[in-house]
C-alpha cells in the first residue's frame, strides 16, 4: 500500500518561514533590552569641576555624599556603580562597573581623581590610564570591586 503525498503549498511554507523570522529577530531585538543604573550616577562634566586643590567641602557640593570613605593611606571618597542589562527573560547581565575615587591629602585638599573601571579583567584607572599597582590602595579597590555586584568572568582583581 501506497501512502499519499503530502504537499505543501508555497505560500503556506513562506509565511511559516516569515513568522519563525520575525520571532528569531524579535529576540535580539534591542527594544526588548533594558538597561539598569545602581549606585552614584556622575553628572557630565563633574569630575572637570573639582580642580586639584580642592577642599572637601568642594567635592561634596559638586559629588553630593560618598558611598563610602577610607582612610587606609590618607583620605579618600568614592562613588561606587554599576550598570546592568536585561534582554526579554534572560537573567540581567553586568555591562560596567565604576569606582570614581577622590584622594586628599593631610589638609584635606584633593591631590588626585581617578575613574576605576574593568580593563581586559583588572582594575584600570581612566584618568591616569594605568592599572594600580599592589599596596593598600589595591587591596581596598579589589574589595570594592568583590563586594558590589557579581564578578566579572575570568576577572583577575
């Protein structure tokens, strides 16, 4: 016994194709990604405001209050953030993370700024353009770094 032939017209099979495209295309579409702000958001143009030399009291008018404060070799404030981002139902991926660091010196006076973020997995300055060195300031930047938000893959901080 013979079985019948099944024959599927053309237009029927372009629509499928057309609809299983739409839906493919639908979900790397960017109106589907949503991007999420944690931590201090720095106002364009602020770290230019704050001269070296600056007091204290400067800083906090122009930053507004530090997430956190060390004193672990001379003073300093930083403003900590993250940024992350959601696609449909996938599970939000970390895009960035920002360490704005404000040193000051024994007359509380800012003696340098740096903007930490990941470089190729390590703690880079984009100020000085160069990734600190061992010491205390490192160690403190690397708990920063740990402690807000997830790991980056393969970091090495």
């Amino acid at each position: 016994m013979r079985r019948p032939v099944v024959r599927i017209r053309p237009r029927f099979s372009a629509a499928v194709a057309i609809a299983f495209g739409a839906l493919a295309a639908g979900c790397s579409s960017s109106p589907f990604t949503q991007t999420y702000q944690r931590g201090y958001v720095l106002a364009e143009g602020a770290l230019e405001q704050i001269p070296l030399g600056a007091s204290q009291e400067q800083v906090l008018i122009v930053l507004g209050t530090p997430s956190t404060v060390a004193t672990v070799s001379g003073e300093a404030f930083y403003y900590i953030s993250q940024k992350t981002a959601q696609t449909s139902f996938l599970p939000q991926k970390e895009v960035g993370r920002r360490v704005i660091a404000v040193y000051f010196d024994k007359n509380r006076k800012v003696e340098r700024l740096a903007d930490y973020g990941i470089k190729d997995g390590r703690v880079f300055d984009y100020v000085s353009q160069s990734t600190p060195t061992g010491g205390n300031e490192s160690n403190y930047l690397n708990y920063l770094f740990r402690i807000f938000g997830t790991s980056a893959p393969n970091a090495r901080i």
